[in-house]
C-alpha cells in the first residue's frame, strides 16, 4: 500500500512538472552555431641539420605530455615490384637494434610512459612516441636508435613473414579490400600505387638481404623529419636531435616517380564472388592534388556529395533507396597525386540501380548549384571537422607533416577556414563538371558475376565491352 501510494503522488508531482502543450508554448528555434575561426598555427621551432635532417618542434597544450615523430620519405612506392617489402622491413624496426633488444626498446619505452610505433604509408615511414613531458629528450634518444641502427635479426624473419601472410589471407577475404586493390590496379597499373597486394609467393620468398637492402638504399637523414609537439624542454629536445641525429649519414635523395593515372570508364573483369549478398562498389578518377588553387573547392564538393553522414549520395542510397548501409566518398592523396572516389557496398540485385543513383547525384550538382543553406551546412562541417583535428599533438604534428610532404604554405592552414566560407554554389557546381566527369571514371566491383553483369552493361564503354 506504500509503494502505490508512493507512486501515486509522484505522477501527481510529474503532471505539475511537465511541460505545457504545444499550443500554450511556443516553440522556440536553436541559435545558429557560431562560425569556425580561422587556424592559428602554434609557434614553431624550425632547424636544419649538416646532414640533411630537418626538425620542427611545436610547444602545444598544457597537458605535461609530448608526442615524438621521426618521418622518412620512403614507403610502398619505393618497393617497385617488392610489393610489401617497405611493410617488412617496417615491422623489423621494432625487433631490436645493434644496442638493443625488442624487450629493452619496449621496456624503455615504458618507462618514460610511452611505446614506440613504426606505420609503413605509400610515401612515408613514421615511428613515433607519446611520452611524459620530461622525458622527451630522452624518447628523441631512443627512436633514433631505432631507425639509425635496426639490427634486422634473422631469427625473427620466418614470423614476421607469417603474421604477413596471415594479413595478406585476410586481406583477401575482405570485398573491400578487393575492390579497393581492383580500382587502384585499373588506375595505377603496375606503378607502385597500382600493387595493394602482394602475391603469396612473393612475400614468401623475401629474405633478410631485401629487407636490409631496402632500408640501406630508402633510410637516411635528408629523407628524414622529426618532429616534437606538446609540453618539453625545447633546448634539451633539440640539443637531443642534435647529438642523437647529426652523425646520420645522409643517404639517398628523395625518391619522386609521379604516376600518370589511367582514365576513361572501364568496366573492369568483375572480382567474382558467387553467392555474394553485396557487391562491393569502387567508382572514381584521378584529380588534381593537394596545393592546387581548386583543391578545397574540391574537398567541399566531396563532402557535399558523399564525405559525410548528411550527404546527397548518403541521403539517396542509404535514407531514401535503402540499397547500402554505409556509403561514402573520398579525396584520397599521396605526393603530387589524388582521386576522387565513391565507395559503397550495395546489396547485389540493386548494384546497378545504386550506381545509376550516384551517376544521379554527380549530374544533378554539376547541371545546379546547390543552395546556399546546403552549402552553409557542409561548410560549417568541413571547417569544424579542420580545426577539431588541428586541436591534439598528433594532430598539429600530421598538419605540419602534411604542408612539408605537398610542399605547402603555412597559409594553408592559416586561411583554410576563411578560403571553406568563400566557396559559392556556382563554384562547387563548375568543380563538380571539371573534376568529376562521368565518361573518365573507373569502375572496379566485387561481387556474383552471374547477377550483376547484366546490371553493370549500361556502365561500360563500347569499346570495353
């Protein structure tokens, strides 16, 4: 009898609390967001050593850490045919050095509160370290023990070898994946952005002279950045650089082979997957590339179309037609290179439907411009997202890193947000017709040939057919 009359007065006490109908109050509209300033670029601490090693260092934030990163231009392009050697010999950096074991790299690390990462990129090797503010001087220390003197042992080879063939199963069940290798292949051919994934032979069959070999010929200090951003001692931090760097030798100048990237529409041999419930979508072409006066015009028009969650493409396929779960498009780039793409994993009896709905969308932008509240939304996003990602250590060390391999000015940066708010309708409308021409498109899809040919017919050049 408590509890019901517990319960009683306490409806009794929520109908007094709530809120008054729709038609006693008036509904009130949100304020509109504030605009996003412009980036102001942290000060920065720029030097260059005897060697060629240059070193920026950012003081960032007041949180007592530091987060370290020693970059070398050298990465998947510069394997040629030795698809995955860059990874490879990536993966030895962390098995010891002539100083030092695995065991004591990573006990060391840890003892400064960091763990030292090696990531292997199409342009770029990266090893860096978050640590404790103090001990910056000190992690500068040991990554360049780990990159100067990796002792490549020969006992690990063998596994290191079969955790890449594992990737390399995996990678090969993955229609994502497959697509992805399928497209970069038709674009890049046998250039080194064209070989995704190696065969199994192959990667069997490196030994550890490749993987010595290829570091001797792609490792050195005028391939080399570093760079030091958060809260340290920039005078020991540099003076750390200094001794632990200045003796590098300087190695091989950084090695340039730009691709001329295939275009025209090419109905691609259909990566076969019988019985598939999705085919896997990969449609795009090359751009320009990053430092390009339409560059951000291009990157506003992406996101229109199909770079964020309320996108035209998004919108259509996923909210309206219900043909995908997660669509979306992408400005992908390395050095002096870039494509535009929409990449989607459709189920399979609508492939060619979804494909004529993304066709749609890229016509309908480049025929109208898009209204101006549209565009005022995918602004405020594109300038939001820009400076959230400038706002971490890794963050200010990827920006700058960023500038250095595209060879921008800091004005970049800088004028970003302003350069997002200027961009009109009628010029996203113009970079849509230029940049992303329907007849110059590559098409690449995984998925069960037996229902899906038929559909991908309309999408085909005569002369590929």
């Amino acid at each position: 009898m408590t509890k019901i009359k517990t319960i009683a007065c306490l409806a009794l006490a929520f109908t007094f609390l709530a809120p008054a109908s729709a038609q006693d109050v008036e509904k009130e509209t949100p304020p509109p967001g504030g605009t996003p300033k412009d980036f102001t670029l942290p000060t920065k601490q720029k030097f260059a050593l005897e060697n060629g090693l240059r070193a920026t260092l950012v003081p960032f934030g007041t949180v007592p850490k530091s987060t370290i990163s020693i970059i070398v231009r050298s990465g998947n392009l510069n394997e040629g045919e030795q698809t995955w050697l860059a990874d490879l010999s990536g993966d030895f950096l962390l098995e010891g050095t002539n100083d030092r074991s695995a065991e004591d790299i990573a006990r060391a690390a840890a003892a400064m509160g960091g763990q030292v990462r090696v990531n292997v990129g199409e342009d770029q090797t990266t090893i860096s370290a978050d640590v404790l503010a103090e001990f910056a001087p000190q992690m500068v220390v040991l990554l360049a023990e780990v990159v100067q003197s990796p002792a490549f042992p020969e006992s690990e080879l063998d596994r290191l070898k079969k955790d890449r063939l594992r990737q390399l199963s995996v990678a090969k069940t993955q229609p994502q994946q497959m697509a992805t290798a399928a497209f970069r292949k038709a674009l890049y051919g046998d250039h080194p952005y064209g070989r995704l994934l190696p065969d199994e032979e192959q990667l069997a069959a490196y030994t550890i002279e490749d993987v010595r070999d290829f570091y001797d010929e792609n490792f050195g200090a005028q391939r080399t950045r570093v760079y030091v951003a958060g809260v340290f001692d920039a005078d020991a931090t540099r003076a750390a650089i200094e001794k632990a760097l200045g003796d590098w030798r300087s190695g091989s100048e950084i090695f340039i082979d730009i691709p001329q990237a295939a275009t025209g529409k090419v109905a691609l041999d259909v990566v076969d997957r019988p019985g598939a419930s999705q085919s896997n979508v990969f449609l795009g072409l090359p751009t320009v590339s990053p430092g390009h006066d339409d560059w951000i015009g291009l990157q506003i028009t992406n996101t229109l179309l199909g770079g964020y969650f309320s996108s035209r493409i998004t919108a259509n396929i996923r909210e309206d037609k219900g043909y995908t779960y997660s669509p979306r498009s992408t400005l992908s780039t390395r050095y002096r290179d870039a494509y535009w793409a929409q990449i989607a994993a459709v189920t399979t009896e609508v492939t060619g439907p979804a494909l004529q709905e993304i066709v749609y969308e890229i016509d309908e932008l480049q025929e109208n411009p898009p209204p101006v509240d549209e565009l005022d939304g995918v602004k405020n996003y594109a300038a939001g997202v820009f400076v959230l990602q400038n706002s971490t250590r890794g963050g200010i060390i990827g920006v700058l890193n960023y500038l250095d391999l595209h060879e921008l000015p800091d004005t970049y940066l800088t004028d970003y947000v302003s350069n997002v708010f200027a961009i009109t309708p009628e010029q996203v409308s113009k970079i849509a017709q230029t940049y992303l021409r329907e007849d110059d498109m590559t098409l690449a899809v995984v998925g069960d040939r037996g229902q899906i040919s038929e559909q991908l017919a309309p999408f085909m050049k005569a002369d590929a057919e």
